[in-house]
C-alpha cells in the first residue's frame, strides 16, 4: 500500500476544481493538493514471503492474493470507495472519494472533504466532464465573496468541460480504470508476508482477512471473498499518522451512462473567466 494511486487521490479532483478558479496569484489549499490514497491492490501480490497458514480449508493466502489481484487486474469496471479518516477535521483534504469507473475511462462519483468542507458530484462520459460542487465546498474554498459569487452564478448546475481543457485532463486518470490497474501491477510487492485469519463477513459476503506488514511497521488487511471467483473486497492500511481503506464492489457491471442535460451546466471556462473579473 505504499504506492499511491492517482485513482484514490481525491487531491486530483479538487485541484482540477480550484486551479481554474482561483485567481491570479491565489493558489489552492496545500493539503488538499498534497493529499493522497493508496493503493492496496499493490500489496495483493504476496511472492516467495508469503506466510500461507490457512484458517480452514481452501487455498492459503498466497493463492488467496494472487487470484484477487488477477480479477481486479482484469475487471472492465469496479465501484472503489475510499476513505482516509485522519482527514475528517480537515476541510481542505479529501476525506473520501467514491466512483463507479471502467477501462473507457467513463465514471460517475462523489468526492467529499473533511470537516463539512463540502462534497463534488462527478460524472465523466469520454472526454465530457461534469462536475458540481455544493454550496459548502465553495464557501470553504473560496471563503470571500468569490464563493457566494458562484454559488449564485451556477445556482445548483453542473460545471461542464473536456479533458481536453488543461485543468480537466487529469480526470482521463482518475476515471480509467486501466490506469488503475496498470499502477496496481506496477506497484506489487512481491516480498510482502500475508497471514491468513478466520473468515468473516463485510456486507454481507463472507471473507478471508489477509494480513501484513509494510517495512514502516504499519498494519495491511486486504479481505478476499471465500468462495470464488476471490475478488478483493476491501484493503485497510493502520499505523502511525495513517488510517485508509478502499472496499471495491460491483465488479464487471456497467458505469451508469447519463449525463446532466445541457440546461443543468454551466462551460467551466465561463465561471473561470467571470472569476477573473470578480
């Protein structure tokens, strides 16, 4: 888990938010842009270090993590929800993100900040963006009058543009899931010793707790379904300074496909433009 995922950093959306937005001169809150998930999937591939000492019958924890990080790597769509707890007094880093995405880079989500600093409602369609934060995100992020300025302006509308836009592109990231999976297989860890628990239940499917250690000493419990196909279900990483998790569901099933209507947004470069002027 210690590689991060730019799928799992919140920080992207809410730069792509306030970089266009802020005035010249202004820059966005440093947390928020420094704010980072990781990625757990990293941790799935457990090598010759591999602690397989099963709870039961079934494969050992090797097995176990191999096949759950070969159905991620090959999932054409996941729903991903990460929360990092630390970040719930702070409202200007992400304290959770949720989206619904596949390997066509569609996606539909939400990203909420700490401290009732506000949520972002994303929706992603090709290279078509949507995004419409609430009146707390733009109060806390622009805390002057330039705040209840685009509150008024976008009266509850979608900002609107194309990832060919500069502060839109990173969204083509965040969105794919193949760049997710692509930074999950980059970023095994081969070495990782993973113990195998008693099976439980989270949500009500039943799973096996793989445990580990990082070099940091921080905890990694990644839960693999017990019947198969053994698909990761969710990853936690514990230690000092540090206390995340991702739970991954609907695996394979499509991104919903609408989009807001055009009477529901507003250009993003006409907010920016106007922002300019305030």
């Amino acid at each position: 888990m210690a590689h991060r995922s730019r799928l799992c950093a919140g920080a992207s959306i809410t730069a792509a938010l306030l970089t266009p937005l802020a005035l010249p001169g202004t820059a966005p809150a440093a947390s928020a842009t420094a704010a980072t998930a990781p990625a757990p999937p990293a941790t799935a591939r457990s090598g010759s270090g591999a602690q397989d000492s099963p709870a039961g019958d079934g494969p050992g924890a090797r097995a176990l993590a191999e096949e759950a990080r070969g159905n991620l790597l090959r999932a054409h769509s996941v729903h991903v929800r990460f929360t990092d707890h630390r970040a719930r007094d702070d409202r200007s880093a992400p304290a959770s993100l949720e989206l619904t995405l596949d390997r066509g880079g569609n996606c539909v989500g939400k990203l909420v900040m700490g401290d009732d600093g506000g949520s972002v409602v994303l929706v992603k369609r090709g290279d078509q963006v949507w995004m419409k934060p609430d009146t707390a995100f733009w109060k806390a992020q622009l805390p002057d009058h330039r705040g209840d300025a685009v509150v008024a302006r976008l009266r509850n509308r979608y900002l609107h543009g194309s990832t060919h836009e500069d502060v839109l592109r990173g969204m083509s990231g965040t969105c794919d899931l193949t760049a997710f999976q692509k930074e999950a297989a980059a970023g095994s860890s081969p070495h990782t010793a993973l113990t195998k628990g008693r099976e439980t239940r989270i949500g009500g499917a039943k799973v096996i707790p793989l445990t580990g250690a990082e070099h940091d000493g921080s905890k990694i419990t990644l839960y693999v379904t017990s019947a198969g196909p053994h698909r990761l279900v969710r990853a936690t990483h514990q230690g000092a300074g540090t206390d995340e998790d991702l739970t991954f569901t609907g695996y394979d099933e499509p991104v919903p496909s609408a989009t807001p209507a055009p009477a529901q947004s507003v250009d993003i470069s006409e907010l920016q433009h106007e922002l300019e002027h305030t």
